[in-house]
C-alpha cells in the first residue's frame, strides 16, 4: 500500500487524535460519544491504521470506508 488519505467520510464518529483531543477531555461530551457508539467506546487511531496498512486493505482503491463502531448500523 502506498499511503491513506482519510477525509471526513472516512472518519464519521470520533476517532481519538490531536484534532478531536478538545472534545475527548471533556467528560460529558465523552460519555454522550461512548454511549451512543455500540462498541461502548471512543475510536483510536489504531482502528483505521492497523487496517489501512495491513496487507489485507491492499485491494481496497477509493473507498469512504465509514469508522464509528457500529454508529449507523444503530440508525438502520
């Protein structure tokens, strides 16, 4: 694999990282994240990277792949 670009689609839910730090030290905001999300908990980053550079993403080419712990499997 040659590299990964992840754009807002990519990263629908809160993914834990420098940018969403702000939102993530605040405990109510916290909360409301890992209690709406099924999987009960914030994102890493570890998440989507572990993936992307795994050899089995090698075949995945243009794709918002969507990353929120099962978030819009609740709205279905």
């Amino acid at each position: 694999m040659l590299g990964a670009l992840l754009t807002p689609p990519s990263t629908s839910w809160f993914i834990r990282t420098e940018m969403t730090r702000r939102y993530v030290e605040r405990w109510l905001t916290r909360k409301i994240v890992e209690r709406r999300t099924p999987l009960g908990r914030m994102g890493e980053p570890e998440d989507v990277a572990l993936f992307l550079a795994s050899p089995d993403s090698d075949f995945v080419t243009g794709e918002g792949i969507v990353v929120d712990g099962g978030l819009t499997l609740r709205a279905v």
